[in-house]
C-alpha cells in the first residue's frame, strides 16, 4: 500500500458565502505526477489554496501525511497561478527564487550565503543562471515561470502544488519543466498540476483528478481519463485522441 | 539660520522620512488610496483622544486616534468584502463619513478644542519649534521633534525585522501565506504603522502633507529603480530633500511650509516621470520610435535576403520598393550600416555574414517567439525585449 500523500475530507470553499468547491473528498497517493483539469472558474486554484492554508474552507478538513497542513508547511511547494503576482516588482530573478528559503528561516531572520547557494542552484537547474540579476519584468513568459519553478524547487519540499505552470510559455520551456517534474516524480516526489492541455494529458500525467465544483474523478490516467469522465466535467460531448 | 528653522526643517525632514517607508509598501501594494482614508478618518480620533487627555501631543492620544485609522481599514475591508462595491468606491464611503463626523465634533466643542480643520489639513510646522518638552525644567526641544522621532526609531525597527516578510507578503501574498507568513498580520502591521505615523505626524505637517510624504516619494522611486531596497533609499532621499528644499521655497516666498513641500514633491515627480532613464514618459516615446526604425531595418534585411538580382537591390530602387519616405530609408540604411550588417558597394546594398545571420535569427524568433537563442541581441535591440 501506497502512502497517503494529501488527504481531503468534505471540503467546501467559499467566496463571500458562495461556495465555489462542493464537499471534495480525494486522496492523493505518494509519488504520483498529478494533473488537476476542468474549466475555467472550477474552482482548480481554489483547491490547491485551500490546500495549503491560503484560504479557509467553510467546512471539511485537509491533512499532509495525516497532520493538519500547518504542521507540515516544510514538506510542500507552491508555484502561484503566474497571474496572482506583479511582475513590475522591484526586485531580480535571483531574489524571487530566494523566497523560496523563506519559509525554512522563519519570521525575522534574514537568508545567507546558504540560502543564496540553494538558489543559484536551482536557477542553474531550470536553465535561468544567465539571469540571476535581470529585473523580473524583462523576463519573458516562459523565463518568469521557470524563475517560479526554481523557487519551488529551493524549498526542498515531498510534495509540490503548481497553478497552470505552463501557462504562456513556449514549446522549450513546456520540455524543460515537464522534464524537472518528471525527475522530481522519480525521486519519490508528489507533483500535483493544475493543467489546461487535455492534449498532453497521458504524456506527461500519470494520475489525474477531474474537477468542477464537485471531484468528478480521480485516478491512474490510464483507467479514467475517458471520453465519459471529460464530458462529465466539461460538460459538453467531449472527445479527445489519446494517442498511443 | 535661527535654531527654530533649523528644528523646523530637522522636524520636516523626520516626518519625511517616517512617511516614505510605509509608503513605499503603500505604493507597491497598490494602496495609495487608502493612506488618504486613513489620514482623514483619524480626525475623530484625534477630537476623543483630546477629549481624554487634553494633550494634542500625548501618546495616547495618538494611539487612540491611529485606532481610528485601523478601524478604517477594517471597515473599508469589511464593505468590499461584501462584494457589491469595489476598493475604491469603500474606501471613499468610509472616510468622508469619519471625516465629517470628526469636523461635526470639533465644530460643536469649538470652545474646549484648540483644533480647527485648517490645521488638521495643513499642519503648522511654523509653530512646531515653540511647543517644548520641558524635562524638569530643562528645554529637551520641541515636543513634535520627540514625537516623531520615536515613531521613526520603532518604523525603522520594524522595517529591519520584517523586511523578508513586508517583501514576500507584497509580491505574493499567496505564497507568504503558504510558508506560513499570514499576509494579514502584516497587512494590519503596516496599516498600523502607516496610522501611527500618520497621527505623529499630522499635528506637525497636516493631513494632506502625510499623504503626499507617503505617495509621491515613493511614486517617484519606483520609476527609478528595479531594487526594493533602493526604492526605499531613494524614496527617503526624496522625501527629505522635498522637505527641506519645500522650507526654503516657502521662507522665499513667504507660503505655507505644508504647501511648499507639497509642490517640490510634485516637482519632482513631474521631472522624473518626463526624464526618468527607462520608465520615463521621454524614454518610452525613444523606445518606440527606435523599435519601428528597427521593424523598418528587419523588413529592410529581409528583402535584401530573398532578393538576390542587383535591380532590387539598389539604393534608389529601396526608396520606392520598400515604400518608404527619403528620411526613413535613410535611417535604417545608416543604422544597418552602423551595425555592419549591409555592405554598399556603388549603390549596391548586399547583406554582410552579420546581417544574414542577424535577419534568420530576428525572422525565426519572431516567428517560434523562443527565447534564450536572442539574448545577446537585446542588449543592441529594444525589438526583442519585453
Ligand atoms: N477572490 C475571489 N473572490 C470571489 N470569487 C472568486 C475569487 N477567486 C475566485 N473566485 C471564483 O471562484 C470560482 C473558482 O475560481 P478558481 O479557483 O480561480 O477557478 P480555476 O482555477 O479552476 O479557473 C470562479 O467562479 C471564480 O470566479
Ligand atoms: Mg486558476
């Protein structure tokens, strides 16, 4: 038996009292690569805050390997929606991915030259250590969200959430993090990933979740990600070719 | 100088400085507006807390009033989290209403307050030298030179503490919340502060001169530099230097010392939005201009590149091949020239090794849009940046 990396019981989320996720329950197992799909405004970047103590569910709970999230903050990594930030922010490419540390420092004190290493490191390893210095504002699309994706990376974490990381990038960087995702899967790491492209779904995934307002369906993507399952959640008659 | 201008322009300066630092997260965060609800709102804050204490300068009564300013912001939270109005339209619901309710007070208890609304919104730092801490009979100095420099000392205190926090919270929120830095605690800190000092500093410089410590300097920053910290060194710079170059402006013309220092902060802000280097209105019009001289050259290689016979390729002929007027074949002419990518051999434009390679790579990230192969040729270009 496989461990229980996330754990969700009877989540309901709400906005201003209209819930917009309706009683989840969903477990997700350890060392899956995870794709989270449905429309837009399903409530997908919902979840995973809620997940993580963004927002506060009106009813249900979440754990991380059996303990409340708050307990286990060091074992997880978030890789925003690349919408929810400014980029005309002050600040360096450098600097972003050292936020990354934050979280392991705690209140007050400062990063040092460790946390400086770590991520150097991994801006070494999402190809962007050319731009360590370059204000984030002049960074393409694709170079902002592999800055996000070593952010990620430096916190070290077992289980990663990310919002629609390939969201405005080009065909490159979609290799180059699906790669770092894939390599993150083999080292016995949890990837969960909200994803728009049902294309591309069985090659990258091997686990998926189904999600409008309510969890359709979750699963290995070989048994459930059917024709069945995606009109259910798109509503429409839904027909993708998955090729072999 | 007399030692009164000096403490004046030693008072301007402080306030100067205790306004820009919350103001530059005011700025970053987008909430300009709510420094101008706070500063108003304070008012019945301060008429209670004066009715408490019968001390315009006691630190309870700032602390009484900048609660006010707190409970201005829970209330403009509380309206927009209702979702039937946005920020903005809160924010002006909720301020005109403590306002006024502040100048019904005053204007009521005329008689016991020494408070009128002119020096709430203005300030009398001509008069703030001849209020005196007096310490057992000793002059300590004016008592808003105290007041002041104590909110500075605790804001630059909690400024070096919880720098990592103020910038994680401000750039996202989202992710500060998950690493367990509640983007709230820090919001009300800062609304804490930014009342504070408000308060500390009103009675001195008024409501309307707060405001303008807070935004304009910080405004001006930010067109200047990409670095957060430099923002706030350069948003305190201009702050003081607004402050005492303002003093200077009034003793001249013989103004108000609030409405002088207001002006040298437009004036600032004026000359750096023109003539900022990168951001600046002036800079910007330059960026546009070369990035369609530099269309007009990449539409130049390119049809030099597909046109190998002589006839399309002479000097004349481009002027009325490409379409372009005598002045702008001029232009990209000189600049391909300058960038050794065309050779002119007797009126003969041919593409050099430079140029040929140049145009493919242009041509093939524009059209696969990949970066990374192009970087060398941003720092030559502005085409290919942002
Ligand atoms: N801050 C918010 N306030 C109110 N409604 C929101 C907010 N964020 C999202 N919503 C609503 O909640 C629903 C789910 O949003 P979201 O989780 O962002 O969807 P997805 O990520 O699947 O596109 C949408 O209907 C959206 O309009
Ligand atoms: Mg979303």
């Amino acid at each position: 038996m496989t461990k229980i990396a996330v754990q969700i019981d009877d989540l309901t989320v709400a906005y201003n009292y209209k819930p917009v996720l309706w009683d989840i329950d969903l477990e997700i197992p350890e060392g899956v690569l995870m794709a989270i799909v449905g429309p837009n405004g399903a409530g997908k970047s919902t979840l995973i805050k809620s997940i993580l103590g963004i927002l506060k569910p009106i009813a249900g709970s979440v754990s991380i390997y059996n303990k409340p999230y708050e307990k286990q903050r060091q074992l997880v990594a978030y890789v925003p929606q690349k919408g929810s930030v400014d980029w005309d922010f002050p600040t360096t490419a450098l600097d972003v991915v050292m936020m990354g540390t934050y979280g392991s420092l705690g209140w007050i004190k400062r990063p040092g030259q460790k946390q400086k290493k770590a991520a150097l490191e991994a801006l070494e390893k999402v190809g962007m250590l050319p731009f360590k210095n370059r204000q984030i504002s002049q960074l393409s699309g694709g170079q902002q969200q592999r800055i996000f994706l070593a952010r990620a990376l430096v916190q070290n974490a077992s289980i990663y959430f990310m919002d629609e990381p390939f969201q405005g990038v080009d065909a490159t960087t979609e290799i180059a993090i699906i790669n770092i995702l894939k390599e993150l899967r083999k080292a016995g790491k949890t990837v969960i990933v909200v994803h728009h492209d049902l294309q591309t779904v069985p090659e990258y995934f091997d686990w998926v979740t189904f999600l409008n307002v309510k969890k359709i369906a979750t699963g290995p993507v070989k048994d459930i990600f059917n024709d069945d399952n995606l009109t259910k959640t798109y509503g429409i008659n839904y027909k993708v070719s998955i090729q072999e | 100088m007399s030692s009164a201008q000096i403490e004046i322009q030693i008072i301007a300066s402080l306030v100067a400085i205790a306004c820009a630092i919350p103001g530059t997260f005011l700025v970053l965060r987008k909430m300009a507006m709510i420094s101008d609800a706070i500063s108003h709102s304070i008012l019945p804050g301060i008429v209670v807390g004066f009715f408490i204490t019968q001390d315009l300068n006691s630190p309870l009564l700032i602390l009484l009033a900048a609660l006010t300013g707190i409970i201005t912001v829970v209330l403009v939270e509380y309206i927009q989290k209702t979702g039937l109005v946005k920020e903005d339209t809160a924010i002006g619901l909720v301020f005109p209403i403590l306002f006024s309710i502040g100048v019904i007070m005053i204007a009521k208890n005329a008689n016991d307050v020494h408070l009128d609304v002119d020096a709430v919104l203005l300030g009398e730092l001509a008069f703030a030298p001849f209020d005196r801490l007096i310490v057992s009979g000793i002059d300590m100095g004016p008592k808003s030179l105290w007041i002041i420099g104590s909110i500075l000392i605790i804001t630059i205190g909690l400024l070096f503490a919880f720098f990592k926090e103020l910038k994680i919270s401000t750039f996202d929120a989202g992710l500060a919340a998950s690493l367990g830095f509640s983007p709230s605690v820090i919001h009300y800190g800062l609304m804490s502060v930014s009342s504070i000092t408000t308060v500390g500093a009103f009675d001195a410089v008024g409501a309307i001169l707060v405001v303008a410590l807070m935004i304009a300097p910080a405004a001006t920053a930010y067109l200047l530099t990409n670095n957060l910290k430099r923002m706030l060194i350069y948003s305190i710079s201009f702050g003081v230097f607004s402050a005492i170059s303002g003093y200077w402006l009034a003793h001249g013309l013989d103004a108000s010392i609030a409405g002088s220092i207001t002006t040298m902060l437009g004036v600032l802000f004026l000359a750096v939005y023109l003539f900022a280097p990168s951001k600046g209105v002036i800079a910007v019009m330059y960026r546009e201009k070369q990035q369609r001289t530099e269309v007009s050259l990449l539409t130049f290689l390119l049809h030099l590149k597909n046109h190998t016979e002589e006839s399309e390729r002479h000097v004349n002929h481009l002027n009325e091949h490409i379409n372009w007027q005598k002045v702008r074949s001029k232009t990209v002419l000189d600049l391909a020239l300058k960038n050794n990518m065309i050779q002119l051999d007797k009126n003969i434009v041919s593409l050099t090794e430079k140029g040929d390679h140049f145009t493919s790579q242009a041509i093939d990230y524009i059209i696969t849009n990949e970066d990374g192969k192009i970087e060398h040729m941003k720092d030559d270009f502005f085409l290919f940046r942002g």
